[in-house]
C-alpha cells in the first residue's frame, strides 16, 4: 500500500511543478508584456506633452499678434490712409446730452 501511496505523491508532485514552472512563465510573460505597454504609454504622453508646449507657443504668438492687431496706432493708421478718415475740426464737434435725448423720445 505505501508504494501505491508514494507513486501518488510523485503525481501529484510532478504536476505541482509542471504547474508551477507554468505560472512562472506565465508571469514572466506577463511582466515582458507590461513593462512593453508601460514603454508605449510613455511614449505617447511624451508626444502629447511635446504637442501641448508646441500649442503653448502658438497661443502665446496668437494673443501677441491679436493684440497687435488692435493696438490703437494700427487702428488710427488704417482710419487715416484706408477709410480716409481725420480728426474733426472745433466746429465739426456736436455735443449730445443723453439726458434730453431720453426724455424726448420718450422712455
């Protein structure tokens, strides 16, 4: 009985190596394979953040160009030479109260 007893255990050992030499590689697998998606992600993220300090700058240049746009000598010099616009003379100049204005039309 003992040796029908001892060939069991030895089964049951051989699978429970067999088994265990299986998750190792299982798990060694799994590693290679993670540690290759944590590479891809970072990669990605390093493009994104690249992407987004390129989009920075371009902001920063597009607020200074919007700004530029409607600085008050550009304004005038394009009323000046484009619109044929001037500065009206003294007797040009017509004051309007908007009190009177409104109590005339009658709000």
């Amino acid at each position: 009985m003992k040796i029908f007893e001892h060939k069991i255990f030895l089964n049951f050992s051989v699978i429970g190596l067999v088994s265990i030499w299986l998750l190792v590689v299982f798990s060694a697998i799994s590693v290679a394979y993670v540690e290759h998606l944590c590479r891809q992600y970072y990669e990605r993220i390093s493009i994104s953040e690249k992407t987004s300090n390129q989009l920075q700058a371009d902001y920063g240049r597009l607020i200074l160009e919007l700004s530029t746009w409607g600085s008050l000598p550009r304004v005038e010099t394009i009323a000046i030479n484009e619109l044929n616009m001037r500065t009206p003379l003294g007797d040009e100049i017509i004051l309007v109260n908007p009190a009177s204005y409104r109590t005339s039309n009658g709000d």
